[in-house]
C-alpha cells in the first residue's frame, strides 16, 4: 500500500495505474471467510461423499473386506438387470400419482376460487391442507397403512357403497399396491400444490379474464391461454417438487410396504438402502445412487427450462 | 363479477371435498387409537368406550419423553448453526456476483436436486470412521452439509435484494464488513432467517433416511426416525401404534398451528424457491 | 478543515473508461456540484472520493492526504445517498448514531451530538421513529443528519433531492444552503438538474463523457461557456446554436453569414479567417422581435406564460430557435417573423466546439 502513495508527489498519467486495488482484493477476501464455514459443511458432508459415492460405483465391495476394482460392471447391471430397471420403472411410475393428481386437483380448485382466499375460511383451508407438508412422511405412511388395510376406512368406505368385491388388502396386493402408495404421495403434496396454484392464479390480472370475455372467449379458452401460462411457473415449481419427492421416495415406501408385496413398490432409495446395507453391495448401491441422482437431474432440467421466467 | 358466484360455490365444495380428504387419514387414525387393546378395529368408528388411557400406554411404551428430549437435542445442534452458517455464506457470496465466482454458487445450487439417498452410503462410511455412529453427532453433522444448499440458495436470495446503499451506508458510518454483517444485514435478514430456521426445524424433525442409517438405538434418533422404530415393534397392534403414531406428531402439530401463518409462508416460499 | 485535490483520476470498469483523467481542486469550504447528464461519471467520481468505487489511476487527495488505498470509514467523509440508504430496522435517532457508536463514541456524548443534529434539522420530534414511518422530505433529513453527526471533513450528496417532488426539492435546495453556510464544511453535490447546480454551487464542475468539460462559478458557465456541450447544458430553456460561417474580417470586426442572415461583431484576436465553419450560440433570453431583425423564420409554436412569452421559429436555413420574449406577444403560429439579437450577447464556437473568444483576451 505505501509503495503506491510514496511516489505521489510526482503524478503522471500512467504512473499510477495498478492492476487491482489492495481494497477490492481484501474485501474479496472478506467474502470469502463469510462464505468458508457453509462450503466445508457442504463439502464434508456433501461434496466428498459424492464423490465417494462415484468411486464406490466403480467398485466390487462388501464394506468390509478388500475393494476391487469392477469398472463399468455396476452401471451395466443397473441399465439391464430386469429387477432393476423394474425399480427405476416403480419410480417414475410414481411420478404420475405424486406430480399429476395433485397438480390436475390444483389447477382445478385454483380456476375455480380464482381468487384469494381470505377471512376464516381461508386460514382454516390453508391449516389443515398444509398438515400433511408438516408432518414426517412416515406418519403419513402409517396413517395410509391404516387407511389401507382390509379393516381400513377404504375397504369401509367400498363396502358401505356397495362395492364389497373391490374390497381387498391394497397394499399387498401386487396390481395394487404400487398405484396405492402413489395415492399416498398424492395427498402429501396436495395441499402444498393447491396452495400455490391458488395463489399463483391471484396473481394474473383479472382484466385479462375481462378482456378474453369480451373477446368471446369460452371457460376453456380462458383456462388455455390465460390460466396456464400465467400458472407456468408456479407448476414448474409444483412439478419439480413433486417429482424430486417421487423418485427420491424412501420414507413412504419404507414403511408402508417395504418394498412388497415382491419388488412392486421397490424404489431406488429403498433399493440403494437394502443393496448397501443388507446385501452388502457397496458398489451396486452406489452405482444406483449415481444413476438416481441423474435420472433427479435430467427429469428436473426440462421442467426448469420450460417453466423458466421468460423475462 | 356475476358469473362469479356459481365458480366460488363450485370452487368451496371442491376445497373442503380436499380438506375432508386430508383429515380422514387422522380421523381414522385417532378412532383407531381409541379402540380396546388387542382389538382389530375398523376404519372409521367411534368406540363405544373410548380408551383414552391407550395414550397414557403409548406415551410410556415409546418413551415420548426421552424421544422429545433426543428430537430437541437434535434440533437445536443442527438448526443453529445451519442458520447461521448458511446466512454468512449467502451474504458473503451475495457480494461476490462477478462471473468469475459464479461457479461457487453452482456448485452449492447443484446440490439442491440432489437426493440424500445419492450420499447415504459413503456418509454411513465417513461417520463410521469418524466415530460418531450411534450417536446424535451422526444425524446432526451430515444434515447441516446436507442443508447447506438451500439455506444458501435461501439466504443469498434474500440479500441479493437488499440495496447496496445500506451496505455503502454502514462501510461510510465506519462499520467493518462484520459489524455491518451483524449489525445491519443480520437484523434486516430476520424474516428470511426465521422462514429457514422454521423450514430446517421440519426436515430435522422429520428426516427418516439419515436416523435409520445412521443410528440404530430409537432414543438417538429423531422424532420421525423412531416413529419408524415404533411401528416396526408394535405395527400389529393397531390401537397402540396409532396411538403412538398420533402422540409423536402432536409436538410438530401444536407448532404448527401455533405458528399457522408464518409456517404457511415458508413453505410456499421454500417451495417456489426450492 | 480540509480541500480537497484529485489529480489525473482515471477509473476504468474492465476495458471500459468511465473517468478519464480528472484533475481538481476544491477548497475548504467550498460548495462544488458535479453535474453533467446521466453517464457521465459524475456520481462514479463522487463514489471514488468516497472510497465506494477503487480509483483505476491518478489519485485523491483529501487534505494532505492521499486517500486511494483509504477505507472509506477512514477517510473523513460522509455521504447522503439518492436513496437514503436509512437502516429501516433502526429508529431515527440510531440511524442519525449508528456511525458515533461504532466508533465507540460515549454515550453522553453521542447523546448530545444527535439531538443538537436533530435541533438543526427541525426533526427532533422524530427521533422515536423508524425510517418507513417518515415522509420523503423526513428521510432526506434523517440521512442529512446522520452526515451531520459524524462531523466529516467532507461532506458528499449524491443526487440527494431526486426523489423529492418539485415543492419540497426547492425548500431543501434552501436548506441546504443554509446548513453549508452554517457548518462552513467543504460540500460536493452529484446532479443532473443544472438549476440546482447553478442556484447551490460556489463552483460548478460539468462533466460529460468521463470528461471535465469545464470548472467555474455557476455565473463564469453561463457567461462564458467553454464549449457547446456547456452551453447546450447549463441555462434554461437551453441555448440556441445555428452554424455559419465567417464571411470577412477586418481588424476590429467579423462578419458571419448564415443562411441569408449575415451581420457583423466586434471582434479582435480570434484568428479567424474568411470561410471559417463556426456555430453561433445565442440565449433564448437575448432574442427579441426585430422586424429589420437577421434571423428570419416562421413562427411554430407559442407558449404564453404570462411574464414572458416563448416561442419556437424555424429559420431559413432549417434551424429551430427559441426566444423568450418579456410580455404578452401576439404571434400568429405559421406567419413570418424577424428576431433580432444584441450583438455582444453572440457566443461563438469553432469547428472543434471550443469558445472562441472575442475580446481578444
């Protein structure tokens, strides 16, 4: 610092040109020990086991005994092992329940108050479609357990209408089951997704409803060109959710049916859990969890591009 | 504005048709937990005696209040310092928006999408080595890495749209970049740092995968991962484990609608900025 | 107690030249504006004065004191921004102290010094509230006072009236020439409004383009505008410029010719020749209806401001021209008209832009 103002006195135009100040260079640095204590949680905890996670999917191991190097071998039985790629299937099978029925339902409640809701109602509707966001998903899975066992409320319900041959124990049932533990990720993200459609919809300019209608335009039409374009990205929000939960599924599955009856309701979390820990495929496991975490990547970009503010 | 009316009629019936939906599985769940022990009750009936004593039983056989205790535990070691690191970080990197250190902030965006079923296995592996498994370090440790994407993403989002001015303003009133941190940044910050505490306090409480992992004793876990437990022992006897069930989620609950409005907030926030 | 001295500042953002080669002096005391249109560096080199922005080269001096690798907390200066920038979780009087209580200021002390702010500024009734519970022209004090508290050697206003609506911008523009008058402190003030800067300024400081264009008394640029940007910008409604060219010269005179107009100056030492492309430059004001007037046009447009009258003409040789003429004039819109003008009012500029002077001075 003193070097620069000892020569001073005799200023010419270019003498005193410097390539950076020590001032920017310090607050950089400053920057930088803000930012320090989150990226060495992040990369200790995240980051190294990531990259862990790659060189174990290259791996033969037990977790115990000596690791040997397997190359390409466990990304290869992921892509073709039939059990496997039947459990990638239940994944994004998944998608459907957890993503669709919550996002139609949404956009459904949301054209139709097309407004805030506010008062009582409002706060009492907003309460109690947010419990299931709320509690653990285990709960949830449990009260669904419940729900849909052969003395549940869902056989109840069928028989009280009449319809004792539909009946049935759901989520052991191997056609069943899988659709079941969907309908539970669906009331999970029902309200969150509601809630957002329904205040995404406030936002649209209700002149723009106006002038559709003095343009003649029908509820359809409206629905088309106003309601879904002024929603996208609150359903790019919805969707994304809803997918990440879907094909990161353990929790729910994990206690509702463990993954049974067979591998029907097997997902690649359950399966990553049960490879590493039961059968002691370190390297399989791993591998799996790569290609999950991609599969999250890939499925999430699009959805992101589409729904992006086109500002 | 006429056609109105029918529209809101239309849009009142389907909305409490999702809220009738959403309450069932509790209602179902609390007539359960009211049945006689060693009954196989139905699904929606009200007892004719109601056994309240079941959450008296449930409450000892699960042990809520070591669990409440490990749960809090957990909590308070991992929203903390996860609030507070993750609050410097999203201002330090707030001030570094060139190009050339735009690559940082990427690389924790990046683990937003990630799945923490992704890293379970190596972390498993680490704590072990580390000698923290069994223990509440376990779950705690990991989870505040494993948050520091979105509390980040959170925080820097939140001082992006402070105005450079203050900070320009507090440099010229002589305060140092730390003091301006604490003293003008932090305080402006308290409703994005209070969404995020609110936000990591659920998916602490909540989180399954690392607790069934990590720490095999039900009393180091939190509060969802001995749920787990707790069906796991008892799953065939209905009354109790819904019972059970109903008591651990009652503290989150009470929470929850104690702090109604600011909960809602967050989450549609943390949502729409997840 | 001290000036101020830049000398050669150039600040440059990447490749990008923003300031290019400054030099000044203000003197203690001295109320300076930098004015100038938007982008024109004036607030850049106000920022760099205050140590916000890194000075690419050249230096500043603050006293005695070269300041470039100077904190900005520890350079003896504070700063009123356009926005404010009030801390909106404090109340009035920890904004007006937050500076005296990082600098570990006594209680006691800061306790007086804000409240004797607060009596200066009128405010002392607003000490208890927040900053969203003030009223524009409120805020604008509170951050005055702040400025005030810390007793800087100088004092730096960045386009500090902006936000403000016309009524309360001119009682401000008041008050703060009677708050430099009191505290006798050296003042640089950044705007773009050129009446705030001839009615505030000892000294005016046009910048244009990263350029000084030209440093005077608010007066020394309306009289002898050094240049056409000058000109164009400083007085209102701006200065009419028409191009012509010098058409004879005898020792004592020039005549100038353009269009069909031609008309004679007194003129001695300018080194014009015959041929010479020049621009003439004439006040609004110094215009006046002349039937055997040299400027003759149509009438355009009229506006009756009751005072005065102002017109637009369009010339013969294409130029638009202004002329504020004292009264209540009848002119009918697209009938002719002549406009005649006191010679010794004509600026004049050569090709390059520059004044050329008359008087042989």
């Amino acid at each position: 610092m003193s070097e620069n103002t000892v020569s001073a006195p005799d200023v010419s135009q270019t003498a005193l040109r410097r390539p950076s100040s020590s001032g920017r260079r310090k607050a950089r640095l400053i920057a930088w020990a803000f930012v320090a204590p989150a990226a060495i949680a992040y990369a200790a905890f995240v980051l190294v086991p990531l990259c862990m996670s790659v060189y174990y999917s290259f791996l033969r191991w037990d977790g115990i005994g000596k690791a040997r190097f397997h190359g390409l071998t466990n990304y290869i039985t992921v892509l073709t092992d039939s059990d496997l790629l039947q459990i990638i299937g239940n994944a994004f099978q998944l998608v459907i329940y957890f993503s669709l029925i919550p996002v139609a339902l949404g956009l459904a409640v949301a054209s139709a108050i097309r407004s805030h809701m506010a008062g009582r109602f409002g706060t009492m509707t907003r309460t109690v479609l947010f419990l299931p966001q709320v509690i653990p998903l285990v709960a949830a899975g449990i009260a669904w357990s419940w729900m849909f066992a052969s003395s549940g409320l869902v056989n109840q319900t069928l028989k009280a209408i009449g319809l004792s041959d539909w009946a049935r124990g759901w989520l052991g049932d191997f056609v069943w089951a899988l659709p079941a533990v969907g309908m539970i990720g669906a009331w999970v993200q029902l309200g969150l997704c509601t809630m957002l459609l329904v205040t995404g919809i406030t936002k649209i300019d209700p002149s723009l409803y106006e002038a559709a209608r003095l343009d003649g335009a029908r509820a359809w039409h409206e629905f088309r060109y106003i309601t879904l374009p002024g929603l996208r990205q609150e359903i790019g929000v919805c969707i994304t959710v809803t997918v990440i939960a879907a094909l990161a599924s353990f929790d729910i599955v994990y206690i509702s049916t463990q993954g049974g009856p067979g591998i029907t309701t097997t997902v690649p979390g359950l399966e990553i859990y049960r490879l590493a820990f039961a059968h002691r495929q370190v390297g399989l496991a791993s591998a799996l969890a790569i290609v999950l975490m991609l599969l999250v990547l890939i499925s999430i970009a699009p959805v992101q591009w589409l729904t992006r503010d086109k500002k | 504005m006429k056609t109105a009316t029918p529209n809101t009629l239309l849009a009142r019936g389907l909305i409490i048709l999702l809220m009738v939906v959403t309450l069932l599985p509790f209602l179902s769940m609390l007539s359960a937990a009211l049945a006689p022990q060693g009954t196989y009750p139905n699904g929606l009936q009200w007892p004719e005696d109601p056994q309240w004593g079941n959450f008296i039983r449930a409450f000892e056989v699960a042990k809520m209040d070591q669990l409440l205790l490990s749960s809090v535990l957990i909590v308070l070691g991992v929203v903390p310092i996860s609030v507070a690191i993750a609050t410097m970080a999203g201002y330090g990197l707030a001030k570094l928006t060139s190009a050339k250190y735009k690559w940082v902030y990427l690389v924790f965006v990046f683990g937003l999408t990630l799945p923490f079923e992704a890293v379970i296995t190596p972390l498993y592996y680490e704590v072990r080595a580390l000698g923290l498994l069994n223990t509440r370090f376990a779950i705690i440790l990991p989870l505040i890495g494993l948050y520091m994407p979105f509390g980040v993403y959170w925080m820097r989002a939140h001082f992006l749209n402070v105005p450079q001015d203050l900070t320009e303003a507090a440099q010229l009133d002589g305060a140092t970049r730390w003091k301006e941190f604490l003293l003008v940044q932090v305080p402006l910050a308290r409703p994005a740092i209070m969404s995020l505490s609110i936000l990591l306090f659920l998916w602490t409480w909540n989180q399954f995968l690392l607790p069934v992992v990590l720490v095999q004793d039900p009393m180091q876990r939190t509060m969802a991962g001995a749920l787990g437990a707790f069906q796991g022992q008892w799953g065939t006897d209905i009354p109790l484990l819904c019972a059970g069930s109903l008591l651990i989620l009652a503290p989150t609950i009470l929470l929850f609608l104690i702090f109604q409005r600011q909960f809602v907030a967050a989450l549609m926030q943390g949502a729409v900025k997840g | 107690m001290a000036g101020l001295t830049l000398r050669s500042v150039i600040k440059n953002y990447g490749e990008v030249p923003v300031i290019k080669g400054v030099d000044l002096d203000i003197a203690h005391g001295e109320f300076v504006v930098f004015v100038g249109p938007s982008g024109c560096g004036k607030s850049t080199l106000l920022r760099m004065i205050a140590g916000l922005e890194d000075i690419t080269g050249g230096e500043v001096k603050i006293g005695d004191r070269v300041v470039n690798d100077v904190e900005p907390r520890d350079r003896g200066v504070a700063m009123v921004f356009q926005s404010y920038a009030l801390y909106p979780h404090m109340t009035v009087y920890d904004n007006v102290g937050f500076g005296l209580k990082l600098a570990g200021t006594p209680k006691d002390v800061r306790d007086k010094k804000i409240r004797d702010a607060a009596k200066v500024l009128q405010m002392e009734h607003l000490l208890d509230r927040r900053p969203a519970q003030l009223s524009g022209g409120q805020r604008q004090r509170v951050a005055i006072g702040r400025a005030i508290v810390r007793q800087p050697d100088v004092f730096l206003f960045d386009e500090p009236l902006s936000n403000l609506d016309a009524a309360l911008r001119v009682d401000m523009r008041m008050e703060l020439a009677r708050l430099h008058h009191d505290l006798n402190a050296t003042m640089i003030y950044v705007t773009h409004d050129q009446v705030e800067a001839m009615t505030l300024a000892d000294k005016i400081v046009v910048l244009n383009g990263g350029v000084v264009q030209q440093v005077g008394s608010p007066l020394d640029l309306y009289n002898t505008p050094a240049n056409l940007f000058v000109a164009g910008f400083i007085g209102s409604p701006r200065m009419n410029l028409i191009s012509g060219s010098v058409a004879e010269v005898t020792p004592e005179r020039l005549r100038i010719v353009s269009g069909p107009s031609s008309f004679w100056l007194e003129a001695r030492g300018h080194g014009l020749a015959p041929g010479a492309e020049i621009t003439l430059g004439i006040r609004p004001h110094a215009l006046s209806v002349d039937p055997s007037g040299t400027l003759a046009g149509k009438v355009q447009l009229v506006e009756q401001l009751g005072n005065e009258t102002v017109i637009r003409v369009l010339l013969a040789v294409g130029t638009e021209v202004t002329a504020v003429l004292a009264g209540q004039g009848v002119h009918a819109v697209g009938g002719p008209i002549a406009l005649g003008f006191d010679a010794a009012a004509v600026h004049l500029f050569g090709a390059d832009g520059n004044r050329i002077a008359l008087s042989g001075d």
